[in-house]
C-alpha cells in the first residue's frame, strides 16, 4: 500500500483495510478523527512502532509530559514539527515495514 492509498482509504467510507498493523491501523483511525479508538488500538502494545504512534496520540491530545513518556519507550526524540507532518512520517515509516 503506499501512501496515497492510504490516504485515500481514509477518505472512502467503511473500515481501516484488514492488512494493517495495529500501529497503521491506529492511525488511521486517527486519520478519520476518532482519537479514542486509536489511543485504544495502540495502548497495550509494546512494540516501539506502537510507542511511538501512541507518543503521537498523546501530543496530539495535548498531554505532552504522557507523550513524551511514549517517545522515550520508543526511543525517539519528541517531535517538534507539525501533528500533520508527523502523521505523514509515521504513516510512510510504517508502511515502508510492511
């Protein structure tokens, strides 16, 4: 799946496509605007792909102290960018794995 694919099946009404991961999965949940069912998706992983989306999710909300928690158990530096722009990272990265 690429990118925009991807962006595109936001778009599209229905469900996130079966295929992908939990991390992927959460955001596009995100991506469709439902922070809490993402937030979910990620929140007992532990995997560093899931730490890191779930840093994201936290940044997003706000709570940066949580996020930055996230960052550090997805060995990461917090970012510092825009949320749009650290979506589209992490979508990229994460689709680039599968």
């Amino acid at each position: 799946m690429t990118f925009d694919d991807f962006r595109a099946s936001i778009a599209a009404d229905g469900e996130p496509p079966a295929a992908l991961s939990a991390p992927l999965r959460a955001l596009w949940l995100d991506g469709k605007g439902d922070w809490a069912a993402a937030h979910g998706t990620v929140d007992d992983l532990e995997t560093k792909a899931a730490a890191r989306v779930h840093a994201y999710i936290h940044r997003k909300e706000g709570d940066l102290d949580n996020a930055r928690y996230w960052y550090r158990r997805a060995g990461a530096q917090p970012a510092t960018g825009s949320l749009e722009s650290e979506w589209a990272e992490l979508v990229r990265a994460l689709l680039a794995r599968e």
